[in-house]
C-alpha cells in the first residue's frame, strides 16, 4: 500500500483486495500506516521500520515496525521488547537490512515475518539464485512465525522463491513484471483527460514547445487537460496515443506540464468537453515513455478524479 497504494488511493485499494483475499498489507512509514485506519483490523506493517523519531508514532498506530538495523533493533528492544516485529534480511541488494552475520542480534525478540528482498527478480540474473541460498541459509538460524522473500517478480521464478508470504506489489496494479505475466494479469489503471480545445494547425506550423512537431499539412488538434504535473510524462511527447469512439489520436509535439495536444484528423465530432482515453497498458506504456511501469504508477498526480469501478 506504500506511495498511496501504488499511486491509485491506499485505502480504496486496501478495501478491495481484502474483498479478494489479501490478508498483509505493507507501507513505508508510520504515517502511510496511519492513512490506512488499521483500527480495522489490518494485519499493518511498516517496511522502513521504526527511526529516532517514531517512537510516538509506533505507540499510536497498530502496526509492526520491519527492523532493518542493528539501532532498529535496539531501539524496539527498549520501547517494546515483547510486542511481535518483522525483520529484514538484506541478502544482497544491500539496500534496507540486516547483514546475515547480524543475525546473532535477533536473539530474544517475537518475530513474526522474517523478510528478505531481490534485487533482480525481473530478469534472470545469477544474483536471483544467491539471494536465494542466503535467505534459506538465515532462515534455519532465526525462528519466526513466517518466511517471505519474493515480491511480484519473485513469484514468478518458482515456488521456491515463495516461502510462507509473498508480498506482490506492481501485479496487484496491471504491472507485468515478467514476460511470463503476459495474459494473465489484466489492465486496472485507466487514464482520461477532457478536451480544452479543439484547433487546426495550418501547414507548416509547429505545434507545443521547442517546435518539435510540423504539420505536414492542415492538421486537426485536440488539447486535453492532462500533463506531466499529472504523471503523463514528457517521454509520451510525440509517442504517445489516446481514443475516442474508436480512433487513435496521436500525441503532437512535447507534453506540457498540464496540456497535450493530439491529432484528431479521423475524429472531426470531437469538441471541447469530450473525453478522450490515454493508453496506459503498463508494460506498453512503459515502452513508449522510457519510464518503469513503476514510474507510472506511482507518479500519477492529485488532479486525477479516482473513480473505482
């Protein structure tokens, strides 16, 4: 549920995967857990564990802290010794975690998920296969309720990368975090801006900043409300598509910062106050704006009406 579930609104997401059957739910900080209201009964952890500062926050909000340090460690020992935490393992991503030769601090404590973090899942990288052996190395030396290790991509490497949790993250929001994904995780984001304006540009003229695109000849232009403020990044600038009753409107020229300008030549009914449709396939639009799938997710912006169906 970190960054406002995935950019698409943390507690609207929340209510409907555990109408699906999702039981954990992880976000980053303390007042990301405490934006989800776990007085409902979530099963709430906070993946950046508990820092100098948050030791009110934790005593307030129903949530266990992932400890990924040696200070973390003995910062819940002193708050709350007996109340159940979450460990992290780093076993190479060298990223959040506890060396494995650490490990030897745990001793005493209640964990309930023990935790650990690929750094390559998405691609077949030998590292896959270390991180791995590591983790179930570290899992035979330290009792905890639970194991889990992969995350959306991990799940895809083998049931042996499964353990007792997964923690899928881009899969639960349309991302296809490897080519075996492919066909079996539908769209659930879909973007819609309303036309401003509809314009023509004579030949010869240019069209939006530093005069990228030329008409070729008379053009028919719509220009929607949306833009880069609002995550439809200027990697779409001449890319990019959207429709409208059928017909694909090509984006002309740069992404402003609130604006884009497409070609509507086959499409002479759209008028201002029409609504068009962005393509937002993840993994194509990944492609076409040289953003991550992650990117695009989580950098959609706050103008958007969410409107969940």
């Amino acid at each position: 549920m970190k960054a406002n579930g995935y950019g698409l609104g943390a507690n609207e997401a929340v209510e409907c995967l555990r109408e699906v059957g999702c039981r954990d739910f992880f976000v980053s900080t303390w007042w990301e857990a405490a934006q989800l209201h776990p007085e409902r009964g979530l099963d709430l952890a906070v993946l950046h564990g508990v820092g100098p500062a948050d030791i009110e926050a934790a005593r307030q909000v129903a949530a266990r802290p992932v400890l990924n340090s040696p200070d973390q460690i003995l910062r819940w020992r002193e708050f709350a010794p007996l109340q159940p935490c979450d460990v992290m393992i780093d076993t190479g991503m060298n990223r959040l975690g506890l060396r494995p030769e650490e490990a030897n601090l745990l001793e005493g404590l209640s964990i309930h998920t023990l935790h650990s973090h690929l750094a390559c899942a998405d691609e077949d990288h030998p590292l896959n296969d270390i991180q791995l052996r590591r983790f179930r190395e570290i899992a035979a030396l330290v009792t905890a309720r639970r194991y889990s290790l992969a995350n959306s991509a991990g799940i895809l490497l083998g049931r042996q990368y499964a353990f007792d949790l997964v923690r899928p993250g881009l899969a639960l929001y349309g991302g296809v975090p490897r080519p075996e994904a492919r066909g079996h995780i539908q769209q659930v984001a879909r973007l819609e801006a309303q036309v401003v304006q509809r314009r023509r540009v004579p030949a010869g003229e240019y069209c939006g900043y530093n005069a990228t695109f030329r008409a070729e000849q008379d053009t028919e232009a719509a220009v929607i409300n949306i833009g880069y403020a609002d995550g439809y990044w200027r990697g779409f600038s001449s890319k990019g598509v959207a429709k409208a009753n059928g017909a694909n409107l090509p984006v002309l020229g740069r992404v402003s910062m609130d604006l884009v300008t497409l070609g509507c030549d086959d499409l002479p009914e759209l008028a201002a106050g029409d609504w068009v449709t962005l393509d937002f396939e993840l993994e194509s639009a990944a492609r076409t704006s040289g953003e991550s799938q992650y990117e695009l997710l989580t950098g959609l912006g706050s103008r958007f009406e969410r409107v969940w169906h």
